[in-house]
C-alpha cells in the first residue's frame, strides 16, 4: 500500500468552492442566518478549512418551513409533466457539471475521483428516474362488491416535508429524497449534514436554475440539528420527515415524529453479511468483496461490514482479499493514483481504529493493514483481520471504515444464523454457484436487500430500504414516490344501476 501527497487548492478547485452558495436557501434566495453565524467545513484529506457557510438557527428553520407551506397547494397544483420537466432539465444540468460535482464531493467528503463521478452519475439518475415517473402516479377506479357504489382511489402528497441527509453520498442522498417530493408535488425543508453541505448547496442552485419555483425547496445548513429540527417536527404543518443516518438517532427523531403522527422514512444503519461459500468463484468473491467493503472508503450503510466464509476456502479467499486491500493507494482523492480516500473526521478514524484494536487483543490477525496513516488527514489502512471471533465489537457495530473481519463457517444454516445475528437487516451479499442457494439465502437471511453475485446493487430503478432496526419505508423505484404520497378514497353511487 502506498501513500499519496496532499496538496493546496488548485486554481480550478478555488473557482469551484467560489462559485458555491454559503447561505441558507429560503423562499428561493440565498442569505445569511438570523444569527449571522457561520460554520467551517474541512477538506478531510488535509484538514484544512474549505469554506465557511450560514449556520441556521430555530428561527431560520420556521422561516423554511413557513416558504414551504405558504407555497404547497400551488405546487400541488402544478401540472405533472411540468414537475417532470424540471427534474429532467436538473438532470441535463447535474451531468453537464458532473466534472464540477465530482471534485465538490471530493474536496469536502474524500472519496477518489473516480468514486465521486459515480456518485454523479448514480444520484443524477433519480433526477431522470422519477422525471419519467411523475406522470404515471395511477390511482383506481372500480365498483364495490355489491355494485352499488364507485370507488374512486387516488394518490395525493402528504404536504411539507423535512428531509435530512447524511455526509457520505452528499449528492445521491439528496436527489433521492429530493426526486420523488418534486414528483409527488410536496414542498421540502432539506437539512444536510454540516460536514458535507457544500454538495447540496450547489444541486439546489441547480433546481433554481431548472425553474424550481421559490420555496418549493428550502436548505438550512446548520451544526445545531436538534435545535432547527425539533421545533419543525413539533409544527403540525409538517407531514413528513425523511432521515438517512444512524439507528439511534433515527429512534429519537421516530419518538419525535410521533407527537404529530408525521409520515415517516426511515434509512438508517446496516451490519451488512458478506456469505461466501464453497462453490463461489472465488476470484469474483474477492472483486465482490472489494466493491462491498470499499465503497466510499467502507463509509456506507451498504458496506460489508462481516464476511462469513465457508472454512474450506477461508484461507484462499482472505489471502487474495488482503492482497487486494494491501495493493491500494491511500490518499488525497484529487491524486490519479488514490483509491482510498480520507474517512470523515478524526474522530471516525479513532472509531475505526479501536474495534480494530478490540480484535487484535482479543485474538485477531491483521493480514493487511491494521491501524491510522501517519501525516495530515484522517486515513486509515485498508485492513483484513483473520480469526475474528464471533460475538466480537467488531461484528456487532457499523464499522464504516476500510475493514474487512472474516469469519469461517461449516455449513448453511451456520451462516444463515451468523448473517442473522443482528439487530440491522439492511442488505446481504451471497456468492455461490448454486442458484437454489442463492434464492433459499434470499428466503431465509433478514434483510430488505441482497446481492446475489454481487458486491454493488444500488440503483435508482430499485427499491432500497431494510428490515428490523435498519429502518422503515423505501427510496427509489415506483415505492420511492409513494413514501411521499397518502391514498384518499372517494365513494359514490354506482347510477348505472339505479
């Protein structure tokens, strides 16, 4: 593994940040907080400071709201194809700049290059997803058993939404919260996460730009989340709240939601299972591996996060994977050569790093990597630990860092009761060559998703959301409008047979 440089801004990378709107987005114009504070978001990789931007407060945040309400039964009645068109027309503009969304999501999260464009190309799509399926929002006509009334059956939106994103898909988390409102015809309050704003303050300008009318969107940035959104979930205006994050915040913020009975969406933490077994390719386990525990630098809900291995091909399989982790580059994500960027913030590292230390001690091996890389920012070694035993911190907890622990199995229904033994049931990966495994791992693990053969599954095409303590409702596909849409019925006679 080697180790590339930081470097200072570029020229094009300070245009870019110059051209980043710092304010809070409200009732369509960008301005400072009531407060007049700021906060700094840092560049990961250096730690240096990136930009300052407006710091909201509880009044900046009823002031969102009060734009979103006051401007919702207009956008209720906007026409379809004209809240498609915005959205088809945001995704032009989105891939027009994927270049400068790209290096935005790098300077501020640290994911590669490569990684970010991605992401631009993966969160544009539900731009283009749900503009093609704002139109087709169907309801039902019919007539009762008896024949003597009409059912009328029609999708509505719930109204003014507050939708908090977290910091490591700061564009996708945004367009898959954000796509399917604008389809839906709600109005939306976005908080994004204070590390990674910048990335949505500049998708938002781009829906001002793609005739997104004032007020239909509105951004408040803050480092005092709590305090902006506890007062919205308590206004009986808001219908519902959209959050991506961890279990135990979304637990607080589903207590609070129940004052008003808000609608809720809850994508909330993971302990991804990666089952390899005896008859896997295991050449294309490893590439599966790789995808699953890397993506964003193993920070995300998605990543593999235990790998349960038939003992048969254990050895095998962690000798190619550690090869793999120990021939990457770690570093700045701007570098050509990374492919390992900074995680977050230091205080994620030292996370990281001490359920790899509880291993270690209680009889692990580090085959590849083991511990922090030395100099500016906050990297980690991409690490594979061998002889990990069950019950272990390590498989008990999101690790959301480049570390893979490996667990040997015997047989089938050990690994199904491994995969099983968690609280979190988002998404599995299964590598076998048996397709009636394969289906029966469907049936039996818990989980809202799972890749069979494969390590990357996402796509806006696709319902994504989990089971038990990983959280409630879907994002994406036909599912994703109806998370912000009630059913009203309408009865009436059935005169035909009068």
């Amino acid at each position: 593994m080697t180790v590339t440089a930081a470097t200072e801004l570029s020229e094009r990378e300070s245009a870019l940040l110059a051209s980043v709107p710092t304010g809070l987005l409200i009732n369509g114009e960008w301005r400072s907080a009531a407060s007049g504070k700021t906060f700094k978001v840092e560049d990961p990789s250096t730690g240096e400071v990136l930009l300052e931007v407006a710091d909201a407060g509880a009044e900046d945040g009823a002031a969102a709201l009060d734009a979103a309400v006051a401007v919702q039964e207009e956008w209720v009645a906007t026409a379809p194809r004209v809240r498609a068109e915005i959205l088809r027309r945001a995704f032009d503009m989105v891939m027009a700049r994927a270049d400068d969304f790209a290096l935005l999501m790098t300077l501020e999260m640290g994911k590669p290059l490569a990684e970010a464009m991605g992401e631009v190309k993966y969160g544009a799509e539900f731009l283009r997803w749900f503009s093609e399926e704002t139109s087709r929002s169907f309801g039902r006509f019919s007539s009762n058993p008896e024949g003597t009334q009409q059912i009328l059956v029609q999708k509505k939106p719930v109204g003014p939404c507050l939708l908090i994103t977290p910091w490591n898909f700061p564009l996708a988390m945004a367009t898959r919260k954000i796509a399917p409102a604008i389809a839906a015809g709600c109005t939306m309050v976005l908080k994004p996460a204070n590390l990674t704003p910048l990335t949505s303050h500049l998708f938002a300008q781009i829906l001002i730009e793609a005739g997104l009318p004032a007020g239909v969107l509105n951004v408040v940035s803050t480092t005092d989340a709590g305090g902006v959104t506890g007062p919205l979930i308590k206004d009986s205006r808001l219908r519902k709240l959209s959050f991506t994050g961890s279990t135990p915040v979304g637990k607080r913020l589903l207590a609070d939601a129940s004052t008003n009975v808000l609608r809720t969406s809850m994508e909330l933490g993971g302990n991804a299972p990666f089952l390899v077994f005896e008859d896997a390719d295991l050449d294309a386990a490893v590439e599966g591996a790789m995808a699953a525990k890397l993506r964003n630098m193993g920070e995300a809900c998605t990543a593999a996060n235990r790998f349960l291995v038939h003992e048969s091909v254990a050895e095998e399989f962690a000798t190619k994977f550690a090869a793999k982790m120990g021939g990457l580059t770690t570093g700045r994500g701007t570098s050509p050569e990374t492919t390992v960027g900074p995680l977050i913030d230091a205080k994620s590292r030292d996370k990281v790093h001490s359920l790899v230390t509880d291993a270690l001690a209680d009889g692990a091996t580090a085959i590849a990597g083991g511990g922090p890389v030395d100099g500016p920012g906050y990297f980690y070694q991409p690490t594979v630990l061998t002889g990990v035993e069950p019950g272990a911190r390590i498989l008990t907890e999101e690790i959301f860092g480049p570390v893979a622990p490996i667990v040997t199995f015997k047989n089938e229904d050990e690994a199904v009761a491994l995969a099983n033994d968690t609280e979190y049931g988002l998404v599995a990966y299964v590598f076998t060559k048996d397709h009636n495994r394969g289906m029966r791992m469907a049936n039996r693990i818990e989980t809202g998703m799972m890749g069979l053969n494969a390590g990357v599954i996402s796509n806006a095409a696709a319902p994504f959301g989990g089971v038990k303590q990983s959280g409630l409702g879907r994002e994406g596909s036909i599912e994703g409008i109806a998370e912000y849409q009630y059913t009203q019925y309408v009865g009436m006679p059935n005169h035909n047979n009068a």
